[in-house]
C-alpha cells in the first residue's frame, strides 16, 4: 500500500513538474502587447536620446530583449539597420534588399507599416532566436521622432503561427485608449 501512495506522490509531482514546465515555456514567449508596449517604449527612449540611444539596444543582455523577443532599430531613409542585439552582423548594413525564404522584402514592408500614425504589423519567416530554425514572425513597427533625422523605426516581433496582420491590427486599434496610450 505505500508502494502505491509513493507512486501516486511521485505521479502528482511528476505531473506538478510537467505543468509548471508547461507555464514556464509559455512565460518565455513574448505576446503582442509586450511587443507594442516595448516598441513604444523604445521610441520615447530614443525621442529622449537621439542617435547616442542606438548602442542599448545592440545589447543582447539589456532591457529591450526579453523573452523570445527583442526591439531592433533601423533607418528607412538612408537604408541602413542601426541596432540589432541578436545580429551584430546586420549593424551599419543595407536592409531594403533582406528577404524572407517567400521573397518578401521585410524592411520595405516594415517602414511601410510602421509610417502609419500608429504604426502596424508585419508577418515573415525569420530565426526564432534559441530555436535554430525559420519560424512565422510578426513585427510591429513603429517611427520614432528623433530630432534633425528622418526614417529612424522601432521594431519588435513575436513567433505564432496563428495570429494574423488584420488580427493584430483589429487589436492594436483597441490598444490604443488614449489614457492608456498617450501620444509620444
């Protein structure tokens, strides 16, 4: 009989143990509206900082990547990507010819997007980062106001297969209450 209620315990905990690892792996994934609120946060930074803001967010430690997810910076204007924190190597580099594997041109529909006075979605196929392979990625995008410089966007992603860019949009309208979000 203790047999018995042993296994029982150890199945319990077993489960316990599968559950909160369940949890766990979903609390490591970023949602839409850490997305938004990140690139918003990001853009007021920015606003505040200028150009001298650009090297926190090439810090793969620092506080614009959490989770699955991290707040790139690029120029629209002048074609060039000015953070990245995951790839160092895209930094100072030409963006409008990056595709993804379907041939979409990622940045020309991002700065598309992220000109609309709220900014917008965009969905491609990009590295999920820890994942090693192509994954289904949406991006919000956003222009950020810096002083004397145009074309300057914020971006950040998440990596669902379900979601859609007319979902998020339908979303991202709600988002913005003007007491919760106030203009930049």
């Amino acid at each position: 009989m203790e047999n018995l209620k042993a296994s029982g315990l150890i199945a319990v905990i077993a489960a316990c143990g599968f559950l909160s690892s369940a949890t766990a792996a979903e609390a490591d994934v970023a949602t839409a509206e850490e997305a938004v609120n990140n690139v918003r946060a990001a853009a007021k930074f920015l606003h505040d900082k200028g150009s001298a803001g650009y090297a926190e967010f090439n810090n793969k430690d620092g506080k614009w990547v959490w989770k699955d997810s991290y707040v790139f910076v690029y120029d629209c204007r002048r074609n060039k990507m000015m953070a990245h924190p995951l790839r160092p190597d895209l930094v100072g580099q030409p963006i409008m010819q990056i595709t993804d594997n379907s041939g979409k041109y990622i940045f020309k529909e991002l700065c598309k997007a992220g000109s609309e006075p709220r900014g917008g979605w965009v969905d491609y196929v990009w590295q999920k980062p820890g994942a090693g392979k192509l994954s289904r990625k949406l991006s919000y995008a956003l222009a950020a106001d810096i002083s004397f410089t145009t074309g300057i966007q914020v971006s950040a992603g998440i990596y669902d297969e379900k979601l859609t860019v007319p979902e998020l949009g339908k979303a991202l309208e709600k988002m913005f209450d003007p007491a919760k979000y106030p203009a930049l």
